[in-house]
C-alpha cells in the first residue's frame, strides 16, 4: 500500500513537471501542411505534423545533389559548363557555356543561391546526363532510409512522379549535416563567384541565418506545387536541432521555422526592441528651430 501511495505521488509529481515545462515551451503550431524537428545529433523526432504525406519538396531536395557531388570526392577538379546547363528556368546563378569552375565553388552556390543551372552542370558531370542522375538520387536516398521519396531531377523543379515528405526530408538533413563541405557551405551568408570579366555576391535564400545568430543553414525551396519550403538547423547551448517545414508561405515559412527552432533550443524570444521615449527635441510635432 504504501508503495502504491509513492507511485500516485511520484506519478503526479512527473505529471506537474511535465505540466510547468509545456506552459513554459508551448508546442508551436505551424500554419505549413507538413513539419517534423529532429535532434540533430541523435536523430529523435521531437515534433512532427504530417510528417508522411508525399509532397513536392522544391529546391530543398538539392540538398541530396549536394551530398552526393560532395561524397564523391575530387572536389577541386573543374567542371566545363555545357550549353544544355544552361537551359532551365530560373532560379539561375549564371553560369556560362564554356567556363570552368570547381566542383566546391559549384556545389557551394548550389547551396547558396539555389541555381538550377549548377544543379543540372553537377549533374551531367557526375553522371552523364539528367537521366543518368536519376538513379543515382533515388540509390542514396534508399541508403539513407529515405522510402517514401522519389526523385527524377537534380534541381527540384516540379515533375510528375517526383516527391518526399518531410521524415525523409529530415533524414536527408541528418545526413548532410553531418558532410562538413554541406555543413561549411549552408551557413554561408554570401559568397563570390566569378562571372565573366567581374565577381558577383550571391546572397543566402535563407532569411534566417541573415536574421538569427543561433541559425547554422541549410535549405530553402519554392515552387507553385510545393509552395514555401525549408530546411533549416540551428545551434544553442549545446543543442543542435534541424527543422523540416514543407507547404507553406509567406511570412509564415519563416515565422513557423523559427518558433519551431526556438522550442526544440528551449530558446526564448527575443525581446522587442524598446522604443525611446519623445523628447522635445525628436517630439513630430514639435516646431523646427
């Protein structure tokens, strides 16, 4: 009886903290259709909504492009752009027929810029061709437990018979996490790359690691059939956490990865900046003097 007694209390104890720690981090309810965090060291779910619903992904599965090039070695050996590179919609980093650039610088503005160009370049020259790329992808994203995706080009532009969900989204970024040149190249706020006769910067898509000091990288993706897209990690406090939010939009993309981030982090808010208060001398409707 008296163990019993210790049980109900003890149970009710864990239940009180269970409690105080939900009304303290309350579990974010995003507006994306689907949505999973991960501990990006350990790999256990933390959150998901949908997390198995087939979708388009977007741009973000140049993530699987990028680990493949980067496991592949021989990253300093120049790639020749071909003129079929070229011939694909935007979003474009420029690369011109003719050129040459490294691999690395390569698949570092795939990562930044999100170019579709870079992608098919990688592409073709892992493997030959667009096609050829193909099973390649699908290969390594069965190697990597990745049973509910297929993928049919290199850049994420919407194809028939091409999709993931947001659990294999996070294995993949659990992955590329882990391949220091992905890892180096996401958190790259801009970088140069060598146009003809010039330098261009490319600015990261990712308007969070702009914004926040505790986000590390990773994705972003959009088209009509995926919407808003984003893969995102971030650091605090010894925490690593990774971030899938896939079906979304504008602002929300940002708004529901954030606060995603932040709960996983147990990172509060930042607090809004304090406006100073009207002086005379900055009063709008004091006179000029």
């Amino acid at each position: 009886m008296r163990m019993l007694r210790r049980t109900f209390f003890l149970g009710i104890w864990c239940l009180g903290i269970g409690l105080s720690l939900a009304e303290e981090w309350p579990i974010p309810q995003p507006y994306a259709e689907a949505a999973i965090v991960i501990d990006a060291q350990s790999g256990t779910v933390l959150y998901e909504k949908n997390a198995d619903s087939q979708r388009a992904v977007a741009s973000t599965q140049k993530l699987l492009t990028a680990l493949i090039i980067a496991e592949a070695g021989d990253l300093e050996t120049n790639v020749k752009v071909e003129r079929t590179d070229t011939r694909v919609e935007p979003s474009k980093v420029g690369i011109r027929t003719g050129a040459e650039y490294p691999r690395s610088l390569l698949v570092q503005s795939l990562l930044v810029k999100s170019g579709n160009d870079v992608a098919r370049a990688l592409a073709r020259d892992h493997s030959g061709g667009q096609d050829a790329f193909r099973p390649v992808m699908n290969a390594k994203a069965r190697q990597l437990g990745m049973g509910a995706s297929q993928f049919v080009n290199a850049h994420g532009l919407t194809e028939e018979g091409q999709y993931s969900t947001a659990r294999d989204m996070a294995k993949l970024a659990y992955a590329a996490y882990r391949n220091p040149v992905i890892r180096e190249a996401v958190r790259l706020k801009e970088m140069e790359f060598p146009m003809k006769g010039w330098v261009d910067t490319l600015k990261n898509t990712n308007d969070l690691l702009h914004d926040h000091a505790f986000v590390s990288g990773m994705k972003t993706g959009f088209t009509n059939a995926a919407g808003r897209c984003l893969v995102s990690c971030a650091e605090h406090d010894g925490r690593e956490v990774i971030a899938v939010v896939l079906g979304s939009k504008r602002p929300e993309i940002w708004e529901d990865s954030e606060a995603l981030l932040r709960w996983a982090l147990r990172l509060p808010e930042e607090p809004a900046p304090v406006e100073p208060e009207a002086t005379e001398s900055d009063d709008p409707n004091a006179d000029d003097s």
